[in-house]
C-alpha cells in the first residue's frame, strides 16, 4: 500500500526538519519532513511518540474500578472515556437500559463535555492562528495575545469552557475526573442549587455559542478560498447518528459516507464494530490506523468528529444549531464539504448544539429525583461507544466470573484521524514547502492544519488494539520483504504475492 | 509639580516567567490550571508563558517558574524534564503523575519488553515479521515509569488527580508574591 509523501523513496542523504512537540494540541506529537537539495518535499509523516500501555494494565483490575481509572487516558475529554466505559460496563451488569434519570444526568455531563472541550479548542488552542494569521509573530501567537488584541472574545471563550466545566463539575462531582458515572447507572442527582445556577447562565451561554458560531464561519468567509482548499482533501466520514439519522453524541448507531456524501454504512450497531473497523499498525508511529474492513485500507480510511458529524446526520435536533447546519451544508452547495479548515465551523455549530441540550437536560425534573441505579443478568462482554469532542470513541471489555477485566480494547477518536492528519500535512507540504526555503510561519501551517482535526494524542497513546491487522516488512530500499495479515477469524496469512516495491 | 517630572521613565514590574509542560501525563493537571476560568485573565497580567503546550515555544528558555505534569514513561521526557531543570529557578511537580508516576505507573509490574510484544505481536495472533513501532523517530520507552523527583531536583509538590483550580491558584499567588507557598488541608487532596 502506498500514500503519497509517507514513505520516501530513498531516504539517504535527504535533510530532516521536525516539528517537536507540535503544541497548541493536546498531548505528544511531533512532525517530519524529509527534504531533498532542491528543497522538494520526500516525506511528511505526523509520530505519535509515546506509549503508556493502558489498556494492558486495565486488565486484571476490578470492572467497577474502570470508569474511573480510563478517564485517566486524558484530562481533556475524561468524560468521554468515563461514559463510554460506563455504557459498556451497563452490558456487564446488565442494566440495559439505565433508568431515565441516569440516562439524562449523563447526557448532561457529556454534553457539557462536548461544550467545555469545543470552546478550549477553538479559542484558547486555535483561535490565535484564525484570528493573527498563520504566520504572525509566535509570542504573540497564543491565547495571550488573543486576549490583549481581542478580550471580548478571550472573555467568551473562558467563560463558554468555564459553563461546560461546571456542568461537568454538577454532574460528575468533579470538573476534571470526577466519579459520577458508574457500572449500571450513576451515583448521584444533580443538586437544585447547581441546576438553578446553571440555568441562570445558560441565556447568555447561548447567546455566546451563537456569536462563536458567526464568529467561526466568519472567519472562514474571510479568505474562503483559502480556507476551503488549505489541507483539504476528499474522504469517508464515520459517526454515531441517533436511530431516525439526528445528530446524537451520546448514543447511537454507526454511520459512515463515501466521499461524495452516498451512504456506505447506516444503521450498524456499535456493538459489531470490530466486523466493521479494521487497524493497522505502521513502525514509524504508536498510533494505529483505523479503516473500514469492507473497503480495505486504501479506500476505507475516513474522517470522525465535527466535520463528520454535522454532514452525517439527516438533521440536529435544537432549533439554533439545526439552522446552522443547514447553513454549513449549503456551503458545499450539494457535495460534503472536505475543508480540513471547516471543522472549526462544524466544532461550534455543535458547540451551540450541547448549550441547547444541557438548557433542555436543566429543565427536566428527571435530573433532581428519580431511580439511579439497575442491575440485571450478569453478562461477560460488553462495547460501548460514544461520540466524545474528537469523535467516534469504542471501549470493548470482556470481564471474568471473578469481576476482573480480562480484555481491554480502546479505538479513541484521534486513532480514527490518524491518516487524515497525516494526508492534511502533506497537503499543506505539497502546497506551501515543496521548492522554498523552510519559515517558522510555514513549519506552522503543518500544525495549523493538525489542530483542526483537534488531536487528542494522549488518548492516542494510550489505544493498542487487538484488532485484524496487516504487517508488511520493510528491506532497505523500501521494498516489501514479507507481508503477513491476520484474518478476521484470527488467521495468519502469508501473502507473498504482495512483493511489490513500495514506491514513495 | 516639579518640572520634569513626567518625564521619568515608568518601568512596569518584569512578568513572571512560566514555563509548563505535559510529560506522561493526560493534560488534565494543564486544564485544571485553565479551571482557573477568569482568573487566568488576571494571570496573563502578571505572568508570561516560556514553553508550554499553549504557545508555540518549542524550547524553554530561562524561567522563573517550571510546572511539569506527568512522570517519565520514555527518553525523551527525561531530557525534557532536564531541560526545565536547567531553565527554572522555581521546579514544581504537579499531581499525581509527577509525583509517584501516577496511573500510568500501573504498567510497572508489567516487563516492558513483554508488554510490547503482547500489543503489536503476541497479542494480535503474529508470528515472526510484525513489528513493534520502532522507527529512530519515536524515544525509547523506559523500563518503568518514573516520578520526576527520581531524576531532577524538585521544589515544591503540588499533590492531586488534578490538584484543584484553587489550589493552583493559590500556590502560583503565593510563589508570585515571593511567600513560601502553603497550601491548607482542604486544597491538598489525593485522590
């Protein structure tokens, strides 16, 4: 298999520009250029660097105990980890379904997740490259300088995070790792002081998610040209669509698109992803690459998260972020939009989406009162999956007699952008280094068009699959020495006729 | 008024100079730091940021105060951390992770090699010929991981899963004031 600009030819003799640590993203990362005498671009490859082994240490652990040790994956989106756990949890004791109340007090805390994690990308991490430009002066290029040029909006955007945090801290009992959600429902109601407070806020919250959605297409109006073919490039999409194909983040079922918007999974359960999701692994990163079995590597790879989101769903159901959407699929004027830049708009469309819904969840007495907990018929296995800030999130467990967790299996959301991220810094290599002299301004273009995809690279560092994968070994000169898959069925197969040079 | 008088230079008092960073940590001890919510806005006033994941800073240069999150899982952590050693007068371990390697300290009865090969091979059915990530590009992972204070010299602790925002806040005033930081029983936790 070969991908453009991942692999060159011959590395030998080429000079090597690294972007380390890529920052303004959460976690470790860091970029590679190969470059030949002439400046031309030969390799472009985005490393994961660090490895921390979770899902094996999970492994022995108390089942109870999981949801709370996960979220330790990442201090960002915890929630998400803590609830998908949870939901997958629910199948080992059987609580299918939670009551009402813990169904809606965790949509609360996911929603204010959502909300929280969207408003840190977008205007502490981002908003400095959208709002000085890509190459302005880097002291400045921060949420410092964002709030000496521009408070009002560096106001908006501490205090956006700061509802969703609060929602989070109301629900969970804490803002960063707490310990509301458990196996089988949750601990706790949300308080009425809590709720009252919230709700007094939440007028100006959405007036506020509002502004950050104009604010967000805006900006993309500005230069749109720019901003429409900086990093793009046409992919699949996946995400988790409510049954009747509204937008939910909570729950779901699988839905995936061809690049040209047609439906090429709709429906699938989550509890049946490993028939759909295959990962492989590459030597030269910690971070596997996900793709669609059916489609194979090359044609299955796709993008998760906002931009998938907004353009996989039929409709968003709260009227103010609906309105948007709509807005934001006329842009593609009848073709998905591919603008790696356009998640920015997507992420605050739903952005203002979770401020609808935690004004909805607020007003629901099942919040205050109201059974907590189930348990039923004790099961061994169970998946849960959820849409977390960054995108699809998959947690698979298997758990013995003895309530220790026998297996563990995390695809996170950042796992699923693995080779998008990695086709969008090429795109921008392509386009802006091949041929000149390398800058600063333009080393950070590479990251610019990685923070779109909002990269969580410690959850990625943490997800080892078992999944079906496919090695090929490497000579020197590139060539394929051996090639070795394992079946779905766990099979291994040697597939010698895959002898061909790979050809950077 | 004598003359002359406003004429004389006002010098604005230096801003502190941080420096953070996210070692084999989850970022969380960094978002409990912006849990501060619009105190951070005060901070700006007062501090200014050397490298951390919030600039665009790749190396840290000289700075009176370093905040690492996260133990030491790999090589690179380490010469980072020696690096933040070597830059701030003023070194703090922040949570848990620094402090006692935290969570991801779980893996250490685990031998790393095994646990490798159980991931990429083993564990995925293979034989010969699949491959641990190995490229020069990725740092060695350690043995086991490590709390910082094993490595550097640190000065103050600031214990938590994440310490609070309050307790943040209150340890960087009292350290920008130029008072021994003291932080009261209900902001030290350990959870």
């Amino acid at each position: 298999m070969t991908f453009d600009l991942e692999t060159a030819a011959s590395p030998k003799g080429l000079r090597r520009v690294a972007i380390d640590p890529v920052s303004r993203v959460e976690g470790h990362g860091k970029v590679t250029i190969l470059l030949d005498d002439q400046h031309r671009v030969k390799q472009v490859r985005l490393h994961i660097v660090e490895f921390r082994g979770f899902e094996k240490f999970i492994e022995g652990r108390p089942y109870w105990e999981v949801p709370v040790m996960v979220q330790r994956l990442c201090g960002i989106c915890p929630v998400s980890h803590h609830l998908a756990a949870s939901k997958a949890m629910d199948l080992i004791v059987g609580a299918v379904p939670v009551t009402a109340s813990a169904t809606k007090i965790r949509r609360l805390m996911h929603y204010g997740q959502i909300m929280q994690s969207h408003a840190l990308h977008f205007f502490h991490l981002s908003s400095p490259d959208l709002l000085f430009g890509f190459d302005s002066d880097v002291a400045r290029r921060n949420i410092v300088g964002v709030a000496m040029a521009y408070p009002d909006i560096a106001k908006k955007g501490v205090l956006l995070r700061k509802f969703g945090q609060e929602v989070i801290r109301a629900t969970a009992g804490k803002r960063v790792h707490g310990t509301g959600s458990v196996p089988g429902g949750v601990n706790k109601h949300v308080s009425r002081a809590d709720r009252d407070a919230l709700r007094k806020d939440l007028p100006q919250m959405l007036e506020w998610a509002q502004d950050a959605v104009n604010l967000a297409r805006q900006l993309h109006m500005q230069d749109a040209a720019m901003h429409d073919s900086f990093g793009s490039f046409r992919s699949n999409m996946l995400s988790l669509v409510r049954a009747d194909g509204a937008m939910d983040l909570y729950d779901g079922v699988l839905r995936a698109r061809d690049a040209s918007g047609r439906l090429i999974l709709d429906g699938a359960s989550d509890q049946g992803y490993l028939d759909l999701i295959e990962e492989e692994v590459r030597p030269w990163s910690y971070m596997k690459f996900p793709h669609l079995r059916a489609l194979g590597p090359e044609k299955g790879w796709y993008r998760v998260g906002p931009l998938a989101r907004v353009q996989n769903c039929d409709f968003i159901p709260t009227p103010l972020a609906e309105a948007q959407r709509q807005e934001f699929v006329a842009w593609g004027g009848g073709e998905p939009v591919h603008a790696t830049l356009a998640y920015h708009w997507a992420r605050m469309v739903e952005a203002l989406h979770a401020v609808e819904v935690i004004g909805e969840l607020l007003d629901d007495p099942d919040i205050l009162s109201g059974g907590l907990m189930v348990t039923g018929t004790r099961r061994s296995e169970g998946v849960g999956v959820i849409e977390a800030p960054r995108g699809t999130l998959i947690h698979h467990y298997t758990v013995g007699a003895d309530d220790l967790v026998t297996m563990c299996n995390l695809i996170v959301s950042t796992t699923h952008n693995n080779q998008a991220m990695n086709e969008a810094v090429r795109s921008v290599a392509r386009e802006y280094l091949d041929g000149v002299e390398i800058t600063e301004g333009l080393l950070n273009r590479i990251e610019v068009a990685i923070r779109a995809y909002d990269p969580c690279l410690s959850c990625a560092t943490h997800a080892l699959g078992r999944m079906p994968l496919k090695v090929a070994l490497l000579g020197d000169g590139g060539e394929v020495i051996d090639h070795i898959a394992r079946s779905s069925t766990g099979e291994i197969v040697r597939d010698l006729a895959a002898r061909v040079r790979v050809d950077g | 008024m004598s003359p002359g008088t406003g004429s004389y230079p006002v010098y604005a008092p230096r801003k502190i100079k941080v420096a953070t960073v996210s070692l084999a940590g989850c970022f969380g001890c960094h978002m409990s730091l912006l849990d501060i919510d619009e105190r951070l806005l005060e901070l700006i006033q007062h501090v200014e940021f050397d490298r951390s994941p919030l600039t665009d800073i790749k190396d840290v240069g000289p700075c009176d105060i370093g905040l690492i999150e996260g133990g030491l899982c790999n090589s690179e952590n380490v010469q980072v951390l020696r690096e933040f050693r070597a830059q701030c007068k003023t070194l703090v371990a922040v949570g848990a992770c620094a402090i006692s390697g935290g969570l991801p300290a779980q893996r250490n009865h685990l031998d790393l090699a095994t646990l490798l090969t159980d991931v990429y091979h083993r564990r995925l059915g293979m034989s010969e010929g699949s491959v641990i990530p190995n490229d020069p590009e990725l740092p060695l992972p350690l043995r086991h991981v490590h709390p910082i204070h094993e490595v550097v010299h640190v000065d103050y602790s600031l214990p938590g899963c994440p310490p609070s925002a309050e307790a943040i806040w209150s340890f960087l005033s009292d350290l920008m004031a130029g008072r021994t930081p003291h932080l009261g029983p209900d902001q030290l936790r350990y959870d």
